[in-house]
C-alpha cells in the first residue's frame, strides 16, 4: 500500500470515529454558552404572552410540542418552565443577543443550563 493510500485511510477512519462518538454525546453535553429564560418579575400574564406569541406565526412559530402534555418538557407544568424553554428557542434561533432576550422585561440571560431530565434547553 502506498504512503499516500495509507495516509487516506488514515484520514478517513480518523473522521470516521470522531464523528460518531460526537454524535453519541447527549445533547445537554452539546450545550455551551448562555440560556434566556423566564425571570421572577414576570407576571402569570405576561409569560401566557410570550408563549403565544413564541408559538404563534409572528413569532416565527416555534416547535411548542414539547411544552404540551406528554412532551418532554411538559413537566413541571407551570407557565414560567413552558415559557422559558420557548422563550430561549426563541432567542437561540435568532442570534443569541441580549435584545433577544429581553421579552419586554420578562427575559433574563443566564449562564446555567436550565435543562432537566430529558427536557434539552438548546444553547448555539
């Protein structure tokens, strides 16, 4: 076999491995950075707003399925866990910045990752 065949090889068995023992981290393992999330300020009213607006098609429609019953982050089913995990999609999926976050007072950033069980907060 020659060097540069070997070489390949090498490379690609490398890749190989690599790739598939990222892909068997859980995904709270793969998360890194900073969560937005509900603060204590925020009235009961104030988080049913952000998860309808979170949820709805001018909020850009986010999967809300999780926060429903039998979902995986249904439990504890309280308004400030369903709108805060909808409330940091929102934020991850439109750039992570502190105005992302703000929710008109009612978000707050935060550097502990808030997910439980099998409830995964994404963090980009």
């Amino acid at each position: 076999m020659s060097l540069s065949l070997t070489l390949l090889l090498f490379i690609l068995v490398s890749t190989v491995s690599v790739t598939s023992t990222q892909r068997n981290l859980s995904p709270a393992a793969e998360n890194k950075g900073v969560w937005c999330v509900a603060n204590n300020k925020a009235t009961d009213e104030q988080l049913q707003a952000n998860i309808d607006w979170c949820c709805s098609y001018e909020g850009g429609f986010r999967d809300c399925t999780p926060i429903n019953p039998g979902g995986v982050c249904y439990e504890p089913n309280t308004l400030r866990d369903h709108a805060s995990y909808v409330m940091n999609l929102y934020y991850q999926n439109l750039g992570s910045t502190k105005d992302q976050c703000t929710f008109n007072g009612t978000g707050t950033q935060v550097r502990k990752d808030p997910s439980h069980g099998a409830c995964i907060f994404i963090s980009y």
